[in-house]
C-alpha cells in the first residue's frame, strides 16, 4: 500500500548472512532512499522505514527491476506495534536501548507480497507449538510411528556407506533387508495416559504479540522468518493449567511494571522468559487424567537481563514481582502451590543461559534442617513411581514422565534415559 500511514516495510528475500550496514550499503547502492533500515543475521527479512511515499514507490519499482543474488526481493507491509505507532520517537530506558516506545520495526504482517509475514499473521499459537494437536491422538501415534520407521532406516542407509569396503558389515545392517530397511524392529507407539496439560516445565517466551501488547507465550514462528510476536498460550494442550495461570499472573505485573520486555530484533530489553516447573508429591505420582492436583511443589523461574539497570530499580521490581506472585497464587481457586522463586541474570542473544550464569533467590522454601544434605534452597522434588529427583533451576527434566509409569519397573539408569528421551520425541 502507498499511504503515508503505511511506511514500515519488510523487505522479504534477503540473505540470511547480511547484517544492518550491509542492507544500508545495497538501498545506497540502488539510490533508494530511506529514513531507517535494520536488518539481523539469520534472518531473511530485512525492515525498512521511509520517510514519505515518493520514496516507498521509487524503492518498489527500482526492486522489481533489479535482483539481489539471483533473487528478487519483494516488499511487504510491517505491523508497527500499536505504542510504536503513539510514540515513533520513544524515549531511551535506562539500560541504554529503546524501550516499547521506540520505533523498532515490529514481526511482519500479512501481506500478499510477503509468504513470510502472512504465515506470522494466520498461524495460532496451538499451530506453532502443537502442530499435530489438529489431529486425533490415534492418527498422531501412527504419524510418529511413521516418523519412526524413517529415521530407522536412514540409520541404515547412512551407517552402511560409513562402512569402509574392505570392512564386513555388522549383522543388523546385513539383517536389515529382513525388517524392511530398518535398523531395528520397531513395535510401535505406547500411547501415553495423559495427553492434556503434561508439562511439568514451561518455558514462556517474553516479548510483545501483534497488537503491542508485552505478552507472555509463546513466539507464533521462527526467528529466522522474520517472526517476533509472542502470543498468550491458548488452547496448548501440552501446557499445564497452573502454568497458564502463573504465566498471566505474570503478564499483568509486567503491564505495571517500568522495565522493558524483551525486544528480539535489536536484543534488548529486561525481562526476557518466564519458566514454571512443577513437582508432584511422591503419593500423588500415579497416572491420572487430572494433573493439576497431583502437583505439590512449583518454581518459578524468571530470566531478565540487567545490563544497564539501575540496581536498586531492579531489586525495587523484585521485591515487586514476589509480592505479586505469591498473592497471586493465594488468590487462585483452589490456592497454586509456590516454592520458590528464582532470577536468572542473562545477558546472551539467546535465552539458553550457560550453567553458571547467575542466579538470584526471591523466595526459598522452608528446608527440614535434619534432611541429609539440605542446602540448597533454590530446588524443588518430583517423582516418578518411587524415585525422588531433586531439580535446580537449570536442570533439564522430563516434559511428559507419565509415559514411564505405565512402561513397568526399570532400572534408575534406564529410568532417566526414558525421562530424557520421551521429552525429546513428544508430538503434542
């Protein structure tokens, strides 16, 4: 469109290894001028803003003739966010980028020329983390068996052109053409007891969805494509209705709160993810349909950046967030169970922290003190039949233990390597 009230664009089909001052240098270069250009590697969208429309239709018509790579890069409409659109020239926080106010380019919106942006804009949140959730768990099962049963047998294919000529190959590569190429039998799926609200670990991604709203979800697409929104976690069947509620109880502190959310195209912000992980006591540890009652124990994690805050400002919002919390879980229907609550300060693009990246209690349960080697306050337990784990913060635990119970009595080894493992191959 061609109207001054529409001069945030994507530009689509750029290549993923270009950066900000390589998109500047090609609009230089084919004299399309511009009032401000950004663009992040990895990403094949690059987003431009022009100052009035004579410079928009020069820039159309000169990229409709001329070809980046081969490649012709198409234009597509950008959704300001709606405080974006209040305030173009917002003021800058305290950390030293632009807070929502400023006038970043948001994720693509849907528009004809741009597959990417229109994907952003029709995709749920139910689509962009349980893509089979549309169908029946029958045909799920049979769709991962499927998937299987591929992966079998390129095991096969790729291991017997590892294999040097002059070397015999191993009997389950020979014996392969038995089983139709796979490298194993394979029996089939178990189903699993539960299918609805499994997780027992949430992480929710911190950001602002398609009207501008800082939102606490999940991202509707990759980053890569170009997509930023973060959408509230409606309908998930794989997300808990605890964790739905400690994510919105979440959400509306940050409405109040003076910091800024997470903005992925230019990495900055404060608040960044928002974890809840839950335990279940070890009477409660059985298969059962209604899984919000079996949990005893929660921790909240929550992941922020500081660089740049003012500390006390920042100890000042803690003091905060646990306040709200805590009063939030009171007030529930029945009252959510809260443990403990912990920080974690990182300043990384990405949000998976390294091991020692700092941790900052709020609030720590109460410890039996003649509990052997109760020392560790940030920790909560769950059990799966009649083994206890203890879970820090960082620690990686199953999404869905449920299927393990109903497998029969294993070792402990092969006990945490299911717990492992079926987290990994989850379908809903």
């Amino acid at each position: 469109t061609f109207d001054e009230s529409s001069l945030d664009k994507c530009l689509v089909g750029l290549s993923r290894h270009w950066l900000t001052d390589r998109l500047k240098s090609f609009l230089d270069e084919q004299g399309i001028s511009y009032a401000v250009a950004k663009k992040k590697k990895g990403m094949t969208v690059g987003f431009v803003t022009f100052e009035t429309v004579e410079q928009l239709r020069n820039a159309v018509e000169v990229l409709k003739e001329n070809r980046s790579g081969g490649k012709q890069i198409k234009i597509a409409d950008a959704n300001r966010r709606s405080h974006q659109k209040l305030h173009a020239e917002g003021p800058v926080s305290n950390n030293g980028a632009a807070t929502e106010n400023s006038s970043d380019a948001a994720a693509p919106a849907d528009g004809a020329s741009g597959p990417e942006a229109a994907g952003a804009s029709k995709r749920t949140v139910r689509d962009a983390v349980t893509p089979l959730a549309h169908m029946a768990y029958s045909d799920q099962l049979e769709h991962k068996k499927s998937s299987v049963a591929q992966l079998l047998k390129k095991l096969t294919r790729n291991a017997k052109k590892a294999c040097p000529a002059d070397v015999t190959l191993p009997d389950w590569i020979s014996n392969a053409k038995q089983i139709g190429g796979l490298s194993c039998k394979l029996e089939g799926i178990l189903e699993s007891p539960v299918i609805d609200g499994y997780r027992n670990k949430c992480e929710f991604s911190v950001g602002h969805s398609l009207a501008g709203k800082k939102t606490v979800g999940f991202m509707l697409g990759n980053f890569r494509e170009g997509v930023t929104a973060v959408e509230e976690p409606v309908d998930c069947p794989n997300v808990s209705a605890m964790s739905c509620k400690y994510a919105m109880i979440f959400q509306d502190f940050l409405q109040l709160s003076c910091l800024p959310a997470w903005n992925r195209v230019d990495n900055s912000g404060f608040w960044r993810q928002f974890t809840v992980r839950e335990g279940r006591s070890p009477a409660q540890a059985v298969v059962a349909q209604d899984t919000q009652t079996q949990i005893s124990e929660v921790m909240i994690i929550i992941q922020v950046c500081s660089t740049g805050v003012d500390e006390v400002l920042m100890k000042d919002e803690f003091a905060k967030l646990s306040k709200t919390l805590v009063q939030g879980a009171a007030t529930c229907s029945p009252p959510l169970p809260l443990t403990t609550i912990v920080v974690q300060d990182h300043v990384g693009i990405s949000n998976v922290a390294p091991a020692d990246c700092p941790l900052i209690p709020l609030l720590a349960p109460e410890v039996d003190q003649s509990e052997e080697g109760a020392v560790d306050k940030t920790r909560i337990h769950d059990h799966i039949s009649n083994l206890r784990f203890s879970l820090s913060p960082t620690a990686f635990f199953q999404k869905d233990c449920t299927p393990l119970l109903v497998i029969g009595p294993i070792s402990i080894r092969t006990h945490y390597f299911l717990t492992y493992a079926v987290g990994l191959e989850q379908l809903a």
